[in-house]
C-alpha cells in the first residue's frame, strides 16, 4: 500500500524549481541518482513521475510542493505545452 503523498514527503525526495518547472532527485532511488531530473514523458505528452509506486502528473505535484495542497480541480498549462511546468505557466481551471 502506497502512503499519502504530502508536501513534506514530496520536498524531501524532490526539489523543484519553479522558474524552470524541473524537479530533481534528492535522493538516490534505485538506479537513479540523487541530482538527476526526475520523470518522463507518458503517451499524452504529460511530465509524470512515479512515488513510492504511484505515478503523478508532474504539473500537480508543482502545485503540490508550491501550495501545500493538491490543486482542487484541474491545472492549464497557459501555454499549451503539456511538459512546460513553471509555476507561471499553470493555473486552475
């Protein structure tokens, strides 16, 4: 059983950068190293990123580690570009 994803258990696996929308490992998880970006892009062109067995979309996990919530409905990429995840690109719709 995967355990609820939180703010203070995401910040301290990941760190993200909202100017450029990366989150990075902070530690080491198997074969990926603690440094290296984290996640991939899936079919829909979406960032996503698996936790402790559970796969996120990377836009809600920026609003996730930002807020101290998960967004209550839908994030926009403003731009249109699924992958873009700079904080000033999203916003609930």
């Amino acid at each position: 059983m995967s355990r609820l994803l939180t703010t203070e258990y995401l910040r301290e696996v990941l760190d993200y950068d909202p100017e450029t929308g990366i989150f990075v490992w902070r530690t080491t998880r198997g074969s990926v190293k603690a440094g290296h970006e984290a996640g991939c892009l899936n079919s829909e062109g979406y960032r996503q990123i698996k936790v402790d067995g559970k796969v996120h979309r990377t836009h809600r996990l920026a609003w996730l580690y930002v807020y101290g919530v998960m967004p209550p409905q839908d994030l926009d990429h403003i731009n249109g570009k699924k992958d873009d995840n700079r904080l000033i690109n999203l916003r609930v719709c």
